[in-house]
C-alpha cells in the first residue's frame, strides 16, 4: 500500500476520494447535497464516487433528509462492517518505566473496537518487533473482528525516518539506525495484513486533526508536540513533513565523541537544545534532588515509600496533585524549559494551536501554566497572542489513533 503524505503520489481523484470521505465521516449522516456544498464538489462527482462506494458496501443509505422543497434528499452514512484497521504506537524512544506501546483497532466511521497495551523495555528491536505482533494478536482477539475484514495496520515510531532506505535513527547519543521494514514483514508474514510506517509525532498530529481538535472551526495551523522529542506540523490544513520527509525533529543531532559543547557534556537543564527524555528529565531530576537532600520531606517519597530509585514521572503527578510544594517545583521547571523550546517554534511556525502529548499531557495544568508563562516570555507577541497552548485531546491513544487514520486513508486511496 502506498503511503497517502508522499503528497507528490495523490492523483486528482485520490483528493476527491478523500475530501468526500471526509465530508461523510464527520458528518456521521449526511445528504449529497451537502457534501457538494462542504467539498465544492459538483452533485454529479459526488454522486459518482457516493454510488461506487454504495456498490462495494463502504456506506449505506440511511434514510430522508428533512426537505427544503422538492424530493426529499437520501443520507448516507458509513457502513461500520465494511472493515477495520488497526493503529500502534510504538512507543517512546527513551524508555521509562512507564513507557508501553499501544494499540487501537478502529471501523471506518473512526469508533475504537478495542484496546490493547504492553510494556516497553529496553530491548534489542527484533524482541519489540515480537511484541508488536503480541499486540496486534491481542487486540484482535478483544474485538472479536474476523483477521479478514482487517485491511492495514499503521505504525507510528519515534526517531529520523529515511523511507527511501526503509530505516529510523533513533535520536540518542547512541544514533542506533534500525530497519522499520523488519516489522512489516513480521506483520505480513504473520497477520497477511499491509502495513504503512509514520513518525509518531506526524501521526499523533494527523489524529488530533482527523478525530480529535480538527474538528474545530478556524484551526489551519497545528504543531504536536512529543513530550520534547519532536513535533507534529499541520500547515494550510495539511501534514508538513519536509523535502526528505524529516521535518518536526526538536533537538540538534547528537555530536560526535570529542566534539561536544558545554550543553552537550554537562547536560545543562537550561540548554533547550537537548532533549530531557520522554519525562522531561521529571523523574532523574527529582531522584537527584533527594540523593541530595537527605532530610528532605515530601509527598514524592511517601509515594514510592522512601525507594528513591523508583521516583517516575507518575509519583511527581500525584504528588503535585495533592499539593506537594517540590512536585510542584519539579513540573514547573520542567514546563518553563519546554515553554522556551515551543516559543521558538511558535516564532518559527505562528500556529493557531499547540498540543501537548506524548503523556506530558498528564502533569496537568501546573506544567502546562509554566508552560505558558515561558512561552509569553519568549514567544514575539504577534505570534503569542493568537496561540493556543492545550493537552492533547485524544489523551494516551493519540499516536495509535493517528496511524489508524492513516491506515485508513491509505486503504481508501488504494480501493477507490
């Protein structure tokens, strides 16, 4: 199956496909009539492509329309038997010891059938490929879905994709390139299902603009952001992924030994160019803080009953949550070097909106408000004054739902 953002390979007709697809999805019901008028569409192209996807099941008639004078017009909707697809995040790049790779599979009309969940470990590839398939084998068997109706499965995956090599870099010191084709061919060869890779960022973005803040009026310009690791770029309405397909990485390549700068070799908090890790650096600056402070009091420790190695992000939030004054400190350091780094972007991109995502979006509004007041320090005010800073709105499934919308759409292109 071809992969629908290489733009340069949608033909006149894939676009219409889409747009009508579109129409009819987020309508739930709707008329011909109405579609013509959403996609600018003539009747007569509408109806064409409505009566093929008729003929092949995709949508059903449903019905009448309330009448304006003359026939009454028919609604169609979609047929939420007609077929599935799965979604899957893989992941976090840097692991954690709640990071976990999730799953989703989705009817056409976009309703999740299921969910399924596996932990991530530090592992060599080949063993998370294997999990992947442990994950796809669980969520089909919650849904009950015949493996025959399932027609594509899409993968969001963190790191520097080369789709021309079939490989991802993961952003690290280590820089360890690996073989994302290595999973489709355990998914074909194991399921007989198509597959098509994006970056988790760019597929966490395509979701909040399919099934999540797209819906809303006036929203052309979007950027996801991963907890700091990349950014997901909605530019005119559209998936902006660069010349090689590359764009939306946050932080600078990873020098070489023996040529790094103070930034790199100190691991300083206020350099923004580095990345914390998938927690902001939350959880390794509060356990650093209290191998310190050995007399140190707070709701953090009672949590992980005085363990300090097993401080996580998780602890922080909880404790923040019940007004721990150090939890507190902890996320606020963290959404004021996070604000500094979306700010630049914010001057880059002048967006309507950034979401925040990748689990960051559970610290709250006590990160997301130190967030904000970095951003207003930052941030031109021209561009400032019109942004929007809020947490995802599709919470933890934001990266497997945005693959299972491009699954989606590439199943659409490739049977109209």
């Amino acid at each position: 199956m071809r992969n629908i953002l290489f733009k340069e390979r949608l033909s006149e007709k894939d676009r219409r496909n889409l747009d009508i697809l579109e129409a009819i999805r987020k309508a739930g019901r709707i008329s011909r009539s109405d579609i013509s008028k959403i996609t600018g569409f003539n009747i007569v192209t509408v109806s064409n492509y409505l009566n093929e996807y008729l003929k092949k099941g995709l949508v059903l008639e449903s019905g009448l329309d309330v009448s304006t004078g003359g026939r009454k017009p028919e609604l169609v909707e979609f047929n939420p038997k007609f077929g599935y697809v799965i979604g899957i995040d893989f992941g976090p790049v840097h692991i954690t010891e709640e990071a976990c790779m999730d799953a989703v599979l989705i009817d056409v009309a976009a309703k999740i059938a299921a969910k399924a969940r596996i932990r991530k470990l530090e592992e060599d590839f080949d063993r998370m490929a294997e999990k992947v398939a442990a994950l796809i084998t669980e969520v089909i068997k919650k849904s009950g879905v015949d493996k025959s109706k399932i027609y594509n499965i899409g993968i969001g995956i963190g790191g520097v994709m080369d789709r021309y090599k079939g490989t991802v870099r993961i952003p690290t010191e280590t820089g360890a390139v690996v073989n994302y084709t290595a999973i489709q061919d355990l998914i074909q060869r194991e399921f007989g299902i198509s597959s098509v890779v994006e970056n988790d960022a760019n597929a966490a973005a395509l979701g909040e603009r399919w099934a999540g803040l797209g819906f809303e009026a006036g929203i052309e310009n979007m950027l996801y952001i991963a907890s700091d690791s990349g950014a997901g770029l909605i530019i005119k309405g559209e998936l902006y992924s660069g010349s090689s397909n590359t764009a939306g990485e946050l932080n600078m390549n990873p020098p070489i030994s023996g040529e790094t700068g103070r930034c790199w070799t100190t691991y300083e908090y206020g350099c923004c160019m580095r990345s914390r890790g998938i927690d902001l650096g939350i959880g390794s600056r509060a356990r650093g803080y209290f191998t310190q402070h050995k007399d140190a009091k707070s709701r953090i420790l009672d949590l992980v009953k005085g363990n300090i190695e097993k401080i996580s992000l998780g602890a922080v939030i909880e404790a923040s949550k019940a007004g721990d004054k150090t939890a507190i400190g902890l996320l606020e350091d963290a959404g004021d070097y996070l604000g500094t780094k979306v700010a630049y972007l914010i001057n880059v991109f002048n967006p309507d909106i950034v979401v925040i995502g990748r689990g960051i979006e559970r610290t709250g509004e006590v990160l997301l408000n130190a967030m904000r007041r970095s951003i207003d320090r930052w941030a031109f005010k021209e561009a400032q004054k019109v942004v929007k800073v809020v947490p995802t709105s599709l919470g933890e499934d934001s990266i497997a739902l945005g693959a299972a919308a491009l699954a989606m759409q590439t199943v659409f292109v490739d049977m109209f």
